[in-house]
C-alpha cells in the first residue's frame, strides 16, 4: 500500500509502501514515554520502502529495555515522532509511526509487544462516555 506521512507541521514529510498486516501495537514503557501515551502503533517496512520528501528529521537515541539501541527520528519543529530504527543490521528495517500516516485509518494493528507493560485500563476504553467531535 502506497502512502505518504508527514509531522503535525508539515516540516518533515516521507513517501513509504506499508505492508498493512505489519502493523503493531508496542506497550513497552519506552513507546509509552516517547509518545506521551498509553501506547504506540507502527508499520514496519524495509528500508528501501521509505523515503523523505521533506526536511531530514532530528535523531535521539535510546537504550532499549532490552538491550538495544534504537533511534528515534522526529521532526525539529514540532516534535513529532516519526520513525525509528536500531543500529547495524536492524536498520534494514524502519518503523512508521503510523499517526503520521495518509491514510491511517486503512492501517488496523495485527499483533501487539511488550504486553506485560500495558496499563490496566486499556481494555475498559470502549466502556468510556465519548462525543463525536469537540
């Protein structure tokens, strides 16, 4: 599936072919740290699937809880995450982070890590009083 992305501000902009069945849900502590929410959601694609259209992303990297070390792209104006990446071979493949998707609505999770730090409450969303639109 063909896409494009881009950050909240429009700084940095990419072009990428996503596998929707490579999408997952990561409730690590890190994603949930780096996103400023519950969880994070990404598409994962090989390196040559992905390419910027715009402005070069900053770059932050991070030690795993496992181990690893992961880079973290994110725009230089807003703030936005983009994608990520590990170090040596593990850059072969690129993580999306899937809120900056056009069309993200087509791109339904298929599995889910690092469960053990999922918080309590997610399974209780659906139960919440909501409005369509504020």
């Amino acid at each position: 599936m063909k896409v494009d992305g881009r950050c909240h501000c429009g700084h940095v902009t990419y072009q990428a072919e996503i596998d929707p069945g490579r999408v997952s849900i990561c409730h690590c502590t890190d994603c949930q740290q780096l996103a400023g929410s519950a969880f994070r959601v990404t598409a994962t694609v090989p390196r040559e699937a992905f390419r910027l259209t715009g402005t070069a992303p900053r770059c932050s990297v991070k030690v795993a809880d496992n181990g690893k070390r992961r880079r973290q792209f994110f725009c230089p104006e807003c703030g936005s995450p983009i994608c990520t990446t590990g170090e040596g071979a593990e850059t072969e493949e690129i993580g999306i982070r899937v809120g900056t998707v056009n069309p993200r609505d087509q791109l339904t999770p298929t599995s889910q890590i690092w469960c053990g730090s999922a918080l309590p409450w997610l399974g209780e969303i659906l139960d919440l009083p909501g409005r369509p639109r504020d």
